[in-house]
C-alpha cells in the first residue's frame, strides 16, 4: 500500500488520532470537516479517558504531543460517589492505590475535550479542511471519489467516516444501520471554579466523579482540574503548540427521561443556552442549596441540550475502499466513558491495519472492521442493557451506578 491516499471525513477526536498516527507512518492524509471552525458548536466539555485511550494517543501522537497531553488532563480523581440529593452518601468505590494512573495501558484521568482536539490536531492545519461537507461517495477500481455540498469532488485511496452519529458515509456505506432513541435527555453545563464556588463543592466531588440522585432526575458532576494550564503546558513541552486558555470547572449534566422535561424535544433543541439553564435549574429546585447555588453560578451561555442515541448492531459486511470509526458506526450513551475510548481506539486499530506493509486494503479494512464491530457493539450492547434498566427505574443515572459499578482494585475505565 506503499503510496496511499487517505481521506477522513471529521475532524473530531478518532478522525485526528487517526490521522496522527497515518502522519507518523508517512501516509498522505487529509481530513474534511463540515464545520465552518472547531469551536462553532457545543460537543461537550470533561472527557474520561482510560487504557484504550492511553495505548491510542501513545501510539499515535508524536511523543511531545503525548507529553502535552498528560500535562494537560485533569488530577486523577480517588473515587467514584453516589450522592442523594441532599448530599447523602449512598455509595463509594474507591480507585487502586498502586494503578499506575498516567502509564498509557492503565490511564485513568479526565480532560477537557476542546484542549485534547486542539493538542490531536497539532501539526495537522495543513491537512484539514473546514467547511467541506460531504454528502456522498462513488468507489471505482482505482479509488474513491468524494462529494461535497458545494459540488466539488476529491479523490483517495481509501475513505473512512469518522463523521459522527449523522454520518454521510454511513448512509451511503450501510444505508440500512440504524440509530435508536434510548429516551434520555441530558442538559450539560459548566461551572467555573473559583473561591466562592469550591467553597460549595460537596467533598465527594472534590474526590472523584460523581453522581447524584434525587427521585427521576439525576447529575453527573465531575471537575476538570488542569496539572497545568495548557497554554504554559503548550510553550514548556511543545513551543509550536497553541492551545486556547481554559480555567479550572465543574462539568455538571442534569438527565432525566425526555417524559421529565417540560417541553418536547423539538422545542428543547431550539431552545437558547438561558432557557435550557433554566429548565435544569427547576430540575433541581428541591435539592440541596449548594447544588443550586453551583448551577446559579454555571457559564449560562455555554449550557446545551444532548439527545442519547445508541447504534443498532449490523450485521458483517463486505469490506471496500471505505470504512468508518466512533460515532459513525457504533454510537453509544455517553454514560459509561466509552464513546471517545472506543473512538480512539478505533483510530490506533485502523492506523496499524493500513501501516502494517500488506498490498491488499480490501483485506486490511476487512481486519480492522472485524475486530472493531466485536469490541465497538460490544460497548453498545452494554450501554443498551444499561439504558433499559435506567427506564424501568425511571432515572437516567442508574446508568452510573447500578450495573456499572467499578470494582474496588478493578479498571477505571467503568466509572463514567
């Protein structure tokens, strides 16, 4: 495959650690994302990252970026709490104290995920085209010719959509994959830590992740503390780097089934950062002061509304010139921190199949799509029977806790 030609549609997380990694291996690769610019729209804010994602990045980011990574996660948390709404302790698990937290196979931190986006696309400007939104593909014997809204083409060897859960490539690849509605809803917001505010953090926060419940709605909260800021980080470990100003928060998430919520979901995805403030506000009305007074101190503009989707299983198919990763393919609850894990290792996994020497990429996709549909619906399938059981209780962070506690001395990578 000496000479490839790799298109990626996406520039999200699994799209720019793949094509880290293809960079690394001097493959010619360029990456077209739909979005005008990285920052236009809300993707979220503090990220888990375990084992999968360690092995990815070490694997396929260039060893000063990996660096800057670990300089820029968030302190490990201790332990994973259940709190009830008036800040009883329902349930702790305490994390190894002799787990290696920053070794790539047993990682376990959080990060903010625009700073890892920003460290992922490092060296990558050249390569990646904003406001190209594909719409459709042809493959013929010698490539693959891409088709984008303003009625451009572009050719490749190979194609992947890492386009996330609307993928067009998905839809012109597998046009029978479907995505589920699981029911739940979340509103995601960010509080800003300063003294005021760590004063109102209930200790357990202060610990770990956490996560709330009072009667059928319920808070994930988490902090993301940086080790350093990422633009001291950024000039100290890789002076070429630039990452944006992000100060110490508090991610909070308020779910409940889209039934709990005031609106329907027409009306909750139109509304204004204020108003969705506002609806997780009253969610909350009855708990404990110092989590109100947390929410009445959130960033109000920087709050919005997730829909959780989750992929149908699809069956085997006949490996081609494209192939897809993350979202794209196997979209998943965000509850259990595998979305972007899975993604990141989709990337490392698809990486080494087309780096690997062979001739055949038909037989190289084919590997890698074999392995990525048993461990990638596996996760689905989890997250699944998880959402089922969050139904029959009636409250989404049942997801957090009850089939999906992490075992004392176990793997990190079970807790959110």
């Amino acid at each position: 495959m000496s000479g490839l030609r790799v298109a990626v549609a996406g520039a999200g997380l699994g799209g720019l650690c793949l094509a880290q990694g293809l960079v690394r291996a001097g493959v010619d690769v360029q990456i077209y994302e739909r979005d005008a610019a990285p920052d236009i729209r809300s993707q979220g804010y503090r990220l888990h990252m375990d084992g999968r994602a360690g092995l990815a990045l070490h694997t396929c980011l260039p060893p000063e970026l990996f660096r800057l990574f670990l300089a820029t996660a968030s302190r490990p948390s201790r332990k994973f709490t259940v709190l009830s709404a008036q800040l009883r302790v329902m349930h702790e698990t305490l994390g190894d104290p002799n787990r290696d937290l920053d070794k790539p196979e047993t990682l376990s931190t959080s990060v903010n995920r625009g700073t890892l986006r920003e460290i992922l696309g490092a060296g990558l400007r050249d390569r990646i085209h904003q406001g190209r939104e594909l719409v459709g593909y042809e493959q013929d014997a010698h490539g693959v010719t891409l088709r984008f809204v303003d009625g451009l083409t572009e050719r490749a060897d190979v194609l992947v959509g890492a386009d996330g859960v609307n993928s067009a490539v998905s839809r012109t690849m597998l046009p029978a994959a479907t995505i589920v509605d699981t029911g739940s809803r979340i509103i995601y917001g960010k509080t800003p830590l300063d003294d005021e505010t760590r004063r109102l953090l209930p200790s357990a926060v202060r610990d770990g992740f956490t996560a709330i419940i009072g009667g059928r709605v319920g808070m994930a909260a988490g902090l993301v503390e940086f080790r350093q800021p990422p633009p001291d980080a950024a000039a100290a470990i890789a002076p070429g780097v630039r990452l944006s100003p992000v100060s110490d928060y508090l991610m909070w998430g308020v779910s409940a089934q889209h039934d709990r919520f005031p609106e329907p979901d027409a009306t909750m995805a139109q509304m204004g950062a204020a108003a969705l403030h506002a609806v997780a506000s009253t969610a909350i009305q009855s708990w404990h002061t110092n989590l109100r007074a947390l929410l009445a101190k959130a960033a109000v503009e920087e709050t919005f509304f997730v829909r959780v989707r989750s992929s149908e299983r699809v069956p085997a198919w006949t490996p081609s010139r494209v192939t897809l990763l993350g979202d794209a393919i196997h979209a998943m609850s965000p509850a259990r921190g595998s979305g972007a894990n899975t993604a990141l290792l989709d990337a490392v996994n698809l990486c080494a199949a087309l780096t690997a020497g062979g001739t055949d990429v038909f037989a190289a996709i084919g590997e890698y799509e074999a392995r990525m549909r048993d461990y990638g619906f596996a996760a689905v399938e989890a997250s699944r029977q998880a959402e089922t059981q969050t139904a029959r209780r009636g409250n989404p962070l049942w997801l957090w806790i009850f089939n999906h506690l992490p075992k004392p001395g176990g793997r990190g990578d079970r807790v959110h």
